[in-house]
C-alpha cells in the first residue's frame, strides 16, 4: 500500500508516519497492521512542520518527503498520482492564531483541502482519510457529541476544520469518492509545537518560568495521547466505511486549572507559577466526543492512561530540549 501523509511533519501526522513506518524502539503491540509499501510526506514545513519530527525513521527507504504546498494544484497533481490513499493531516491548526490572522486558515484549510479533493478525484485514489477535530461542533454543556450532530464552530480554526470536514464528505456524496472522516479531542506527547498547552506549559516549567491560565481555568477539554489517535486513525483507515465520520476520544475530561495541576505535579513546580490572562474571545467551554462508533464497529480503545501518558510526555520534553530550545528560541 503505497500512503501519502499531508502534513506529515507536524505534530500527529509526523506520529502517524513514524508509526506506519514501525520507529525503532516503537511498542509493536500497538503498531496498527498497515504495512506500507511507500510512505510520501507532502508537507509546506511551516513554523510548526519540522523535519526533525521525521528523525526516528528518516533512514527508512520507504519513506519519500515532499516539500511543498497543497494549495499549489500543479504541485498536488504531480505527487498525488501512484499513492492508494491519502491521509490528510495538513493544517493550520492553532486557534489563538486564527483570531489574530483568519486568512492562511481558510487558504490551507478550506482551499488546500479541495485541491487535494480534486486530485484525489482525478487520479481515482482508493481512499482519502480527512483528520477533522472535535472543534467543528462549538462547546457543550452536558453530555456528548455523536457524529451526527449539527457542527457550529465557534473559531476561525474550526470554522476552517469545518468547512473542509464538510467538503470531503461532499466529495463523497457527491463523486462517489472513497472518504472517512475523523474528527478527534485535544492531543498531547511528544513533538508538539510548543505554542499548543501541554508543551507550552511543560517548556516554561522546564525553564524556570512561569505559565498562563486563561480566564478561570473551567474550560473542559477531552485529552487524549497522539498515539492513540494515530491507532484510531489507522483503524478508520483500514476497515472505516466509505462516507462515514468516526470520533476519536480518549474520554478523559479536564478542566485546564486540573491539567495544570497535573502538569506542574509533574514538573516538580507550585501554583505560583501559575499566572491567570485574560480569557481567549470566543473561548469554547466545553468539547466532550461520544466513541460508541469507533468502539463498537471497528474495536477502537485508547490504550494510554492519561497520567501515564502525561508523565511520560513531560519525561520526552525534559530529555529532548535540543528539539524544543531552537522552536521557543525562533518562535518565541
Ligand atoms: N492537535 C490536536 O489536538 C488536534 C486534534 C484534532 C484534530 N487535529 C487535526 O490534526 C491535524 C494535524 O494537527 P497537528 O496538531 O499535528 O498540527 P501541526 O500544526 O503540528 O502540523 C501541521 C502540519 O501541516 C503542515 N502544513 C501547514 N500548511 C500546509 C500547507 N499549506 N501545505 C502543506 N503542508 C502544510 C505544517 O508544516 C505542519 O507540518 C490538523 O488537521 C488538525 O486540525 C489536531
């Protein structure tokens, strides 16, 4: 099977090569069975790509990358062609970004999404795998989204999200096109940009500073670890059913004030390092996914405890700061 990852050096779609691809020191036992026999990374390597993500498998003679836009429609026309099926992870994908500059969200993610389409289209790709996130549905107070649900995003982010969720499942509707989409909770582990809570706050943790909670620290976020949403996404790629959406969640709710507590629990640091900022405009309150879906039909379970996994993700960020100390020190 020969795969093409958009996005592939980001945060989760560099995961989801490094395990397509088997990385030495990986956990077989929660390797997916996809064996591919080419892996091409298309990825425009933004401040958020890195090609230092791919490290861990860059030997692999299987893997081919590719520097470049999926807006770039010649570009996508070349490299489309040969692969089985696309797993699109490519996006602008930071909300606080989005409210300052709406416009490289809705190029990337509405319009490079639908040149992908096109050419997945044109070139009768089997299967196009569209990663969508649970932020399309806006905030819930109780309860839990199920994939039918009506989508009413709050952000320019996840209007964008939304939009292009909507556009694949078209394709489908519409062109008889092979998509599933996925639409996944908050992740956290390794090789995250450190704009994104988790690494951010880990990062100042690490170095002696201090970290911002917005407003009052009750937003509730579902945290789920980036290789169980690889491993969902594996499965939705696998045995998922042509025109459907699959949750990915990891049902583990926190609000943010007790994800700080975990984190600073972790980084051996107390309360007063915790500094309260002005909340985010249009904040959502509250994400919660229903996985029965995922569960019942394709046998999907998050396999990583959230405390666990969190202290495992600060150890990663405390023994790889020659990963991270380049990003804060470019990026701020
Ligand atoms: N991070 C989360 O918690 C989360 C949760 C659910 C869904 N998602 C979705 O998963 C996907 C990956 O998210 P992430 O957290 O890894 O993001 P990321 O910002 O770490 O990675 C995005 C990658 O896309 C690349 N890219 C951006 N614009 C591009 C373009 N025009 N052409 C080619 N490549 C381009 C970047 O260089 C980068 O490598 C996104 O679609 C996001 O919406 C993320």
């Amino acid at each position: 099977m020969r795969i093409l990852v958009t996005g592939g050096a980001g945060f989760i779609g560099s995961e989801y090569v490094r395990m397509l691809l088997g990385r030495p020191g990986g956990d077989p036992a929660r390797a997916p069975r996809i064996a591919p026999t080419s892996v091409t990374v298309l990825d425009k390597l933004t401040y958020s790509g890195n090609p230092a993500n791919l490290d861990p498998v860059r030997h692999d003679p299987r893997l081919r990358f590719v520097h470049g836009d999926i807006v770039d429609p010649a570009l996508v026309d070349q490299v489309v062609p040969g692969h089985d099926v696309i797993v699109h992870f490519a996006a602008e994908s930071h909300v606080d970004r989005s409210i300052t500059g709406a416009a490289p969200f809705v190029t990337t993610n509405v319009l490079g999404t639908q040149t992908l389409l096109d050419a997945a289209l044109r070139h009768r790709t089997g299967r196009f795998v569209h990663v969508s996130t649970d932020e399309v549905y806006g905030s819930i107070d109780a309860g839990a989204w199920t994939e039918d649900w009506p989508l009413a995003p709050n952000s320019p982010y996840s209007a964008s999200k939304a939009a292009s969720d909507l556009l694949a499942l078209a394709y489908h509707r519409t062109h008889g096109l092979d998509v599933v989409v996925t639409r996944c909770s908050n992740n956290y582990g390794p090789y995250q940009f450190p704009e994104k809570v988790v690494p951010l706050f880990v990062t100042n943790l690490l170095d002696g500073g201090t970290v911002p909670l917005y407003g009052d620290g009750g937003n509730v976020r579902d945290w789920l670890h980036v290789h169980d949403h690889c491993r969902g996404i594996a499965l939705v790629q696998e045995k998922g059913r042509a025109g459907e959406v699959y949750h990915i969640g990891g049902g583990t709710e926190l609000t943010n004030r007790e994800l700080t507590g975990k984190l600073l629990a972790a980084c051996g640091a107390g309360w007063d390092r915790v500094v309260p900022v002005t909340d985010r405009k249009g904040h959502d309150r509250r994400y919660a996914l229903d996985i029965t879906k995922i569960e019942t039909e394709l046998g999907y379970a998050p396999s990583i405890d959230l405390d666990h996994g969190l202290t495992e993700t600060v150890r990663w960020y405390r023994e790889n700061r020659a990963w991270w100390e380049p990003l804060k020190a470019a990026h701020g």
